[in-house]
C-alpha cells in the first residue's frame, strides 16, 4: 500500500515529555524537510475532522460513563481515519511521518492499562490498520512515578480523562509498554526521558537523523 515517504511514531506514558521534545524537533526538521515533513497525533490527527471528533469525545472528562471496550473501539476507528486520511496519503507523497502516538498507545493504554487484554486489543486494531506499523518508533521511558509527578507539578494544558486514572492504571501502562518494547522488536528506539530535556532532545534528534538518513 505504501510507496515511499517514512513512518515514525513517539510513544510513551503519559509525563514523558515526548510532546515537548516533538516540538523542539519540528523546529530543526523543518528547515531540512520543508514540506516533506508531516507532524501529528493520535488520537486525532491533522486535517481530520472524523478523527479529531472522536478524540474530543475519548479525552473529555465529561464523558466518565465511556465503557473500555467501547474506548478501545473509539481509538481504533479514530486511528482507521487518521491513517487512511492523513498518514497514508502523506507517506505516498514521499513525506516523513511523524505520529505523537499509534498503535502501541492502545495495546498499552487499553490492553495493559484498561485490562482488555493485549491480544484482544492488537486484534482490533490490526483489522483497524490492516497490519501498517511504523518504520520506527521512539519511546520515551520513564517510570510510572517520575511521569505522574510532571503531569502534576508542570502541566498547563487540560488534564485529560485518561490523566486522571489511578497509578495502578499507569504501572500497568508502562510495563505493558516495556513489555513490547524490550522484547527485541528492532522497530524501537529507546530514549531514557528521565534525563533534562535538552539531553533527551539531543539524543531523539540522533535517532531521527540516522532515520531519515541525514
Ligand atoms: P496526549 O495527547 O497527552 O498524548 O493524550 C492522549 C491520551 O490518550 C494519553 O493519556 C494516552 C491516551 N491514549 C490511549 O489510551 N490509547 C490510544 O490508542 C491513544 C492514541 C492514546
């Protein structure tokens, strides 16, 4: 299905600063790749209506009563548009793609966390993405604590429903997330975001150069 162009997720618990670094990267990938570099996220997803709605409704705090199977499918169906919408088109185009998030959001989040289970939930979105996962993925690893803590202390923006869950929620997330990560899948690229930003910029922009091949 794809042509050309490279497909790179960020993934991370929540409090692993992976947006702030993802902001830092734009401004030094921009002047490389003009407009050949696509940046977005998940769930949602740049000019996409269908997949920007469903987030407004999976993230909202006024939405407590959202059943777990009915959020696993929420995802999914928002990462169905955003791919087929955003992602696939911009990867035929040749463009880097890079996605603050995908696939092994939900098999940590929703399997792990939520307790659907990993095959279930790698399942649904198999039938979601027709099996396309990134060329690479970068994960921010940081331990459940450390991510909590900034959540709390140096959050601005709106603490979103899934920020709200028990620490329980969040060891099962990461260990979910290392699970899949440490398992030998040369798909992912590891970064230690425990350390100040400015080393864990540095060290993300290592891996993206050699990525991109530049
Ligand atoms: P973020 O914009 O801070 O990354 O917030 C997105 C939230 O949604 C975050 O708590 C992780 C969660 N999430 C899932 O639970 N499953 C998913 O598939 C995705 C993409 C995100």
């Amino acid at each position: 299905m794809r042509e050309k162009g490279i497909f790179i997720s960020f993934e991370g618990p929540d409090g692993a600063g992976k947006t702030s670094v993802l902001r830092v990267i734009l401004d030094r990938l921009k002047p490389i790749l003009k407009d050949r570099l696509l940046i977005t996220r998940e769930p949602g997803g740049v000019n996409n209506r269908v997949a920007e709605n469903i987030r407004n409704i999976v993230l909202s705090s006024d939405y407590d009563e959202i059943d777990s199977r009915t959020e696993v499918l929420l995802f999914a169906a928002a990462r169905r548009q955003h791919l087929v919408q955003t992602i696939i088109p911009a990867l035929k185009e040749g463009k880097v793609v890079i996605s603050d998030r995908y696939v092994d959001s939900s098999i940590a989040y929703q399997g792990g966390g939520r307790q659907i289970g990993v095959q279930k939930v790698s399942d649904i979105n198999f039938f979601a993405t027709e099996g396309i996962l990134p060329d690479k993925t970068i994960y921010f690893k940081v331990r459940s604590e450390v991510g909590i803590e900034r959540i709390n202390s140096t959050r601005t923006n709106e603490i979103n429903r899934l920020d709200n869950a028990a620490i329980e929620f969040h060891k099962r997330v990461n260990e979910t997330y290392l699970s899949l990560v440490e398992a030998g899948n040369q798909r992912f690229e590891i970064v230690n975001a425990e350390e100040s930003i400015e080393k864990v910029v540095e060290e993300t922009w290592q891996i993206i150069k050699k990525i991109i091949g530049s």
